[in-house]
C-alpha cells in the first residue's frame, strides 16, 4: 500500500471515479457564530492555503455556525467553483421551533439542499451526506429522494455520515438493486481515541465500495495535547457549547484514556520531529478504508501544520506502540470467534487467519 506525501496525490472516492485530496478541508470552524470559530478573513486564507497547495475536497454542512461556513465558502469560491469538490450535509435542524426543519425525510432534505445551494451561491451539491440517521424516516424514502436529486442535477454523489453499519449496507443493497445512486462515501469518527468504528464501520465500508473520511481525526484536539487532567470533564449539554472544550467534552473523550493515548502521541512526535497533530492525522491515513481525513483549522498556522502530515513515515515500533494504547477491546462475535477454542472448532487444526 502506497500512501500520500502531497495533496495532489488523489485517491478515488470510494467506487466512484471522483479525484479527491487525500486530506479533506472541514470547514465548521469557518465563523464565529458559535463562539469559536475562524472570523472571515482567518478563513480565506485558510482555504486559500488549501486550493493553492492542490487540496480539492471541501467539507461544510447545511448548518455550520448557522449557515456562515456555507455563506463565506460561497463568497471565497467566486471565480474558482470548479476547482472544488464542494460536500455539504443535511438532516440537523435548521429552525429548532421546526419539528420538520431537520431530520432525514424527503421535505427537510428538499428544503435543506435549497438552502445549501443558496448559501453556497451554486447550482449544486458535489457530494451531498446524510449527516446522521434519525431513526424515524424509512431507507426508501431517503434513498428515493436523494437519487431524485441526482437525477435533476442538483447532487453529483451522495455519502452517509453517523449511521449504524447495517442500515448503510441496507440502503447500498436497495440502491444497488434498484439501479439508483449508489452510496460513495462514509464519514466518521475516527482517531486514535475513537477505534471502535474498527469493529463493523470500516470493514463494511471497504466491502461496499465507500471510501472512510474520518472527522475529528485529532479527538477533537485532545491528541495535539492541549488539554490535561485539570481539563478532565463529562459535560453533556445539548446545546452547541460557546467553548471548544464544552464541544469536546460533549463526545465523551475528555477522559483519563484519552489523555494517556496522547501522551504516546506526544512520546511519537518527539520521536519523529513532527507534531503532535501530524502523528494522528498519518496515523489514520494508514487505515486502508480511508481516503481522506477531514482536518478542520481554526488558523492559518493550525492549516500548514496540518498538511504536514502527509510527510510523515511512522514506522512498525511506533505504530505498535499507538496500537497498543488505543486499541479497542473486541465486540462479539469477534471477541468469540477469534478466540483458540472457536477457531480449532472451526478449522480444525490448521488456523485460518481471520478477515476484518
């Protein structure tokens, strides 16, 4: 397996024939409306960095500070549309005084990709993800309406963010069987902190042709080591919270493990002379499922930092060493079939090396 040392090494987009970047450019931290995001012009640059260095795919969402991800990426594009593979999201509630203002169903996703198309100033969507199953809306409502869209060119490709990996490979098998769009893309979290996508997730996703695009492949930040025990914390509000850390501590990772997986990052990084960022972020690009992390940057010098890990070389020590501190404890049935017992049963005496 070859892996990428610039931006204009792109790689395929799972069984599409779409030339992505082999890092994502996620653009949630593009306005301040939250409270801690990147004010305009930080932004521009930030893209500017991006395209300039050969970076192609561009991810935002529908609902991103309130629609100003969408806004400035529409403005900063003028002129230069076609050189961006432009993904954005719907299924998070626009109008929360709206029980039909989110969701997966055909009316929110109509509205959703209206307003996305508005906001980006554009006649559509490059790749468009459902952002997360809703557990309400049927597969071929979402499926039938999606491959609508793709029919009236308003979608190019459509992915799946945040959805338990049977109902993916259900929708794949219906649009396979029904000759509508397939799914190319899966975005999840993934990182040294969050493994356990390891179990079903990206297997499934090599199986049926989606390419992985992890988010928060740094933890949210807590793999760049800048938080410590006294930051340690289980807030859990719903609500967006105003600080980064409120954000980070709502995943659940703000935990002693966490923690003790970035002291080894670190322990890496020093190694290596790269930083810390840079580790996780090649890290993940060594998975064979993944095709792009998605790298979100607040500043310019968080951006260059973060393209430098594609020069990055880990080699087996460390990456042992990471897989030794972060591994996920086995899920049944794995946890019983790969066990000597269950293996001699099925095999006999000759073992068979076990396929993920």
């Amino acid at each position: 397996m070859t892996f990428p040392a610039a931006l204009t090494d792109y790689r395929l987009l799972g069984r599409s024939g779409l030339r992505v970047a082999p890092l994502a450019l996620g653009t949630m931290t593009f306005g301040a409306d939250w409270g801690w995001g990147a004010e305009e012009a930080e932004a521009r640059r930030i893209l500017d960095l991006y395209l300039d260095r050969g970076g192609n795919l561009i991810d935002t969402a529908v609902n991103y500070t309130n629609g100003e991800s969408e806004r400035l990426l529409g403005r900063f594009l003028r002129g230069r549309r076609e050189r961006a593979v432009l993904a954005t999201k719907f299924t998070m509630a626009r109008d929360p005084a709206d029980p039909n203002s989110g969701g997966n169903h055909r009316l929110n996703l109509l509205r959703s990709v209206e307003a996305s198309l508005r906001q980006l100033d554009t006649d559509r969507i490059d790749l468009l993800y459902l952002h997360a199953w809703d557990f309400t809306t049927g597969p071929d409502e979402v499926l039938r309406a999606l491959d609508d869209l793709v029919r009236a060119g308003k979608l190019v490709y459509i992915g799946l963010c945040n959805t338990p990996a049977w109902r993916v490979a259900q929708l794949q098998t219906i649009a396979d069987l029904r000759g509508w769009s397939p799914l190319v893309a899966l975005q999840i979290e993934y990182s040294l902190v969050e493994r356990t996508v390891e179990h079903e997730l990206m297997p499934m996703a090599e199986a049926l042709g989606l390419g992985v695009l992890p988010w928060s492949p740094l933890g949210g930040g807590i793999l760049t080591g800048k938080y410590t025990r006294a930051d340690l914390s289980d807030e859990n509000g719903a609500d967006v919270a105003a600080t980064r850390k409120g954000v980070i501590a709502s995943t659940g990772h703000l935990n002693e493990r966490s923690l003790a997986i970035a002291e080894v990052v670190g322990a890496v990084a020093a190694e290596t002379g790269a930083s810390r960022s840079q580790v996780a972020l090649a890290w993940t690009l060594r998975h064979p499922a993944v095709t792009a992390p998605v790298m979100g940057a607040r500043t310019l010098a968080q951006a260059e930092d973060n393209l430098g890990a594609l020069a990055v070389v880990l080699d087996d020590d460390q990456l042992a060493r990471l897989d030794a501190a972060s591994r996920p404890a086995p899920i049944f049935p794995e946890r019983f079939i790969g066990r000597p017992m269950a293996q001699q049963l099925i095999f006999g005496a000759h073992p068979v090396a076990m396929r993920r």
